[in-house]
C-alpha cells in the first residue's frame, strides 16, 4: 500500500487587488481574511447544444470559457478589519479586481474577475458567514521548476 500524501487545506489563501497584478507573490495584495473555501482551478468552458435534426444524440461542443460563477465563502469579520473582504463588499459589479490564490502544495494562480454578489448570512447561534460570487477569467496558473523542460 502506498503511503497517504493527503495533504491539509490548512495555510490554502485567497489574495485580492484593486490595481492590475499578475505576480505570485502575495506581498502586492490584500488578503482575504476568514476564507473557508474557494475554488481553485479556471472553472468550466459553457457548454453548448449543437444538437440538430439529423442527430442522433445530444451533441454538446465546448463554448468560452470564463462567465461561470464560483463562490468564495468565510467568517465575516467587522468592518475595515479585514480590508480583503471589504474590497469585495465595496467591489461594483463593472469593477475589475486582480487575485492570487496560493495553496500548501506550492500551487499558485492568478486570476481577473467581478464580484457578482456579496452576501453576509446571519444565523441563530451561527458564526457571521459571507459568500462572494466571482466571475473568473484570465486563470493563469504559476510555471514550477517541475513543468519546466
């Protein structure tokens, strides 16, 4: 049997900026403080209906990708205490912002979005949670020593 490489989600991180940034490294953004999950990968390509009447099953042909909505989600934390999710809330919904995510496993991306929605989820006995739906494009994920040829 094969040794467990199971590695904890623990350090995962979510960067944002306001400014155009394309770096990997973090010390150009803000973080978003509280995150208990987000996605990390460049989401999936539309998928479109080129079924016609001489089909003789569905015929699904990829579309562009980007325009699928993923969600971001955390504890919220008090107002300017946490200027990542502040840009977030504050962000409108033309607004272009910069992130970086960077995972314990050394994965690093870069990616443009909009923030479709912020939401605060109050609760009965709950932890104040928040979700941001964010319209990725551009993903771009770090070269490592090990793709290189």
């Amino acid at each position: 049997m094969a040794d467990n490489k199971a590695i904890s989600a623990q350090d995962s991180a979510l960067y944002v900026s306001t400014t155009e940034l394309t770096s990997f490294d973090p010390s150009g953004y803000t973080e978003v403080d509280g995150i208990t999950t987000f996605p990390f990968g460049p989401g999936q390509a539309n998928t479109l209906d080129a079924t016609n009447l001489r089909s003789t099953e569905l015929e699904n042909i990829p579309g562009l990708s980007g325009g699928q909505s993923v969600q971001v989600a955390g504890h919220r934390w008090p107002v300017t205490e946490s200027p990542g999710q502040d840009i977030l809330m504050e962000a409108a919904q033309t607004d272009d912002l910069w992130f970086l995510m960077v995972l314990p496993t050394g994965d690093k991306a870069t990616f443009v979005a909009k923030v479709a929605a912020f939401n605060i989820a109050p609760g009965v006995n709950q932890v104040l949670t928040f979700t941001a739906d964010i319209l990725p494009r551009n993903f771009q994920l770090e070269a490592t020593a090990s793709s290189s040829p």
